[in-house]
C-alpha cells in the first residue's frame, strides 16, 4: 500500500507564500505523473498542476504564481505557491498516477488564504 502525506498547509494573507511537500512511502520512479489537485468547500476537485520527468503542467488559474517540483531521491514532491489569493482557499491533495497500477491520493492539506 502506497502512501502519501501532505504537509506545508496553513492559513496566510493575500500575496503571502507556502510550500507545500508531499512524502511518498514508495519510491518516485521517472515515469511517475505526480500532481497536486485541490477542493474547494462546494466545489468539484481540480487539477492544479502535474510534473512528469520532463515536463510541468499547470492550470490556467495559477501559472506562473505556483511551482511543482519532485526529489526523487526524498520521494518528495513539492508546490510552492507565491502571491496567493483567496480563491486559493482550499484543501490540497497529492497524487501519483503510475501506468498499469491503480492512483493513489494523499489525505489533504488545507490552505486557508484570508486577511
């Protein structure tokens, strides 16, 4: 059984900054998908970005504010996230997709971005 596990969450002022890290219990492999999604209260969960071994991907809402990373050798994936918004307000969650096995998922993290 794999496992993930979040950390880094908080509650931060608008523009302020967090990093959040996820440690997986298995090892990262090259052609793992990493990812980070997220839920807000009421809403459908969603992408917010993804990093395979040689290329990023984020959605449109926090490109260019938001950076994904990955330690292989730490079985660590990272986002750092920097001028937040309230919007960003939400529950945070990790996530490996691996071809031929099925996707696992952290337990979550919550961001809170409020003045």
């Amino acid at each position: 059984q794999v496992q993930l596990v979040e950390s880094g969450g908080g509650l931060v002022q608008p523009g302020g900054s967090l990093r959040l890290s996820c440690v997986v219990s298995a090892s990262i492999r090259s052609f793992d998908t990493m990812g980070w999604y997220r839920q807000a209260p009421g809403k459908q969960r969603e992408l917010v970005a993804t990093i395979t071994s040689s290329r990023t991907n984020y959605v449109d809402s926090v490109r260019g504010r938001f950076t994904i990373s990955r330690d292989n050798d730490e079985n660590t994936v990272y986002l750092q996230m920097n001028s937040l918004e309230p919007e960003d307000t939400a529950v945070y969650y990790c996530n490996r997709q691996r071809p031929g096995v099925r996707e696992y998922w952290g337990q979550g993290t919550q961001v809170t971005v409020s003045s």
